[in-house]
C-alpha cells in the first residue's frame, strides 16, 4: 500500500504543527510549506522537524505552489496558512486578503493544474459568522463577519465551496471555533491570559490589560480539533462541517480560572483596557457540532477548565525554566 503524503500549509503555527505529530503517528509522510524567513520560526515543530519534510513556497506566488504541488505530490492537502490574527487584520486588511483569501485561489487553482484527485482541506472559522444570527451557529448559519480577517476568510471558504461544485474537487472546509494550546501565540487572548498569569507569579509584571471581558467564546483544545480535520478528508463525500465545543465562557471567566490556577486573584490584576477593543465586536460565538458527531463521529475530549490549566501549567514551567521569553519589561 503506498504510504499517504499530506501537505501542510502553515506548518509552523499551533494546528499545523499538532496536525503534523497526528499524521506522523498515522504512518503519514508529511511535507510542509514555510515561507522564507530571516528569523527560525520552528519552534513549534522543532520536535518532529527530523521527521517531516520542509519546502518553500508561498500562498502570494502562484508559481511556488504549482512547482511544490509538482515536487511533493500530497494526496492530502491541509491549508493552514493565513494572517490569523483579528486585530493585525484591522491594520493591514490588503495583506489580510491576500494571504487569507485570493491565497486560497491560489492554491485551488495549482490542485486543478497538477492534480485534480488531491484532497483538500480549507481552515475556515467561527469569526465568518460574526455578528451573529442564532445561536448556537451551525453549517446552516447565515454568515457575518465582523474583521477583515472574517470577510477574508468568508472569501476562502465560498471559493472552496465553488471549486468543489464547479470542478469536483475534494475540498473541504471546516469552520472551527476558536481552538487553543500552550502553543498559541501570546497575541491571542487566551494565551495572553495565561503568559500574563505566570509573569504575574514570577514577579515579572503586576497588571494585565485585557479588552471586553464580557465577550464569549466556545473555545477548544487543537489537538482535538486537528482529528476532525483529518476526519473531513477520509470521507467518501468532500462537505464543511462546524467543529466547536457547544460550551461558551467569557474573558472575565478565562482570566479567573487562570489566576486562580496560578493561587492569584483575578481582579487584584485585570486591568479593563477600552483601547483593546476591537472597532466591530463580536459578542457570542457557541457553535453546533452535531453534525460532525454524527457524520464523522468526532467528539471534543479536553474540557475549558483543563485546557486553560494545561496552558497556564505550561507557561508558569516556561518562566521557571528561564525561557528567552522570559525577559520582558515588567508591567506596572
């Protein structure tokens, strides 16, 4: 039976590198896509980086991917890559859409030159729905976004859907709710969260700024989630599924479970910061997963308490064990 090979893009971000150890304990060749870059941005994957093959390409070059699609020949495609951050998305929205958007293009368009039977996996998000509908949201949902990043990304996930009816390509999307780790990077506010916790313990800083802490959110652990990716790509009929939790918190809840982790009380430190808030909020994400629980007989395993534990765990380790993060200016 010839081995499976599967293409990562965005390998060096949270989900791609816990996709990367799912299918490498699947019995997967996994290549991954990186940009060029002056500074090393693998520590995410330094881990398995002796097990998986790293190759240059780049989502704004139509002709990296197509000569990569040549190269590696992935039955399997995960499209990872995108300017994620929302905030960052307010300031370089152009940039956003190219990566996030006509990116996907792109790539589509090099599956439909080099080989049409490639499966596709598009990583579409919770933030398309925006200012909400119903709730809880599902694959029935009407969309809209709130972000550049979201409208960005409404645009991948409608020409993934496209290019499935229009050239029977495999190509899924799977909108999944927000989805964390001690890996996520310390500008998303549940790992804001808890790095700010563990320099507050290590006498490292004294306050932590945080924008609406009334927001909420139906978060995840990406480990779980990046199952359900693969999942998507064993079926025999290519459809986008909701992958999310069905629970939902607030900031102000993150930021207690937290502190309180740490032995610290919440409020001596939080500090409610009106310039951290987006221009266009989203109030309430909660998503309905049933459909991915009965399709692909998918289930979330990792609780929120437990999730942010683990991420508070990992970053009070981190500063202990003298991290090069670990050299910040204090907070006052």
């Amino acid at each position: 039976m010839t081995q499976r090979r599967a293409l990562i893009t965005g390998i060096t971000g949270q989900d791609g590198s816990y996709l990367a150890e799912f299918l490498l304990q699947r019995g997967y060749q996994v290549v991954g896509m990186a940009r060029r870059a002056s500074t090393d941005p693998f520590e995410r994957i330094e881990h398995v980086r002796g097990l998986i093959t790293l190759r240059n390409a780049d989502l704004l070059d139509q002709s990296s991917l197509i000569h990569l699609l040549k190269e590696s020949r992935p039955h399997e495609i995960y499209n990872l890559a995108s300017q994620s951050f929302v905030p960052t998305s307010w300031e370089q929205a152009v940039l956003t859409a190219e990566f996030t958007a006509v990116g996907v293009t792109r790539l589509l368009e090099a599956i439909r030159f080099v080989d049409p039977s490639i499966k596709f996996y598009q990583a579409s998000t919770s933030e398309m729905f925006g200012k909400t509908h119903e709730v809880p949201q599902s694959e029935r949902t009407p969309f809209y976004p709130r972000s550049p990043y979201g409208v960005a990304k409404l645009y991948g996930h409608w020409i993934t859907v496209n290019y499935r009816e229009s050239y029977g390509l495999f190509a899924c999307s799977g909108i999944l709710f927000n989805h964390e780790s001690p890996r996520r990077g310390r500008e998303f506010v549940t790992r804001k969260v808890t790095d700010g916790v563990a320099r507050i313990k290590h006498g490292m800083a004294t306050k932590l700024r945080l924008g609406n802490l009334d927001a909420r959110r139906d978060w995840g652990y990406a480990g779980d989630y990046v199952e359900a990716m693969w999942l998507m790509l064993q079926q025999d009929t290519p459809d986008d599924y909701v992958i999310a939790t069905g629970e939902t918190h607030s900031v102000r809840e993150l930021a207690e479970l937290a502190f309180a982790r740490a032995g610290l009380d919440w409020r001596q430190h939080v500090v409610e910061d009106q310039d951290l808030k987006r221009p266009a909020e989203v109030d309430l994400l909660q998503g309905d997963a049933s459909k991915a629980k009965r399709v692909l007989g998918w289930q979330p395993k990792v609780g929120f308490r437990e999730l942010i534990e683990m991420m508070v765990d990992a970053d009070l380790k981190r500063y202990a064990e003298g991290s090069p993060a670990a050299g910040l200016p204090v907070e006052r």
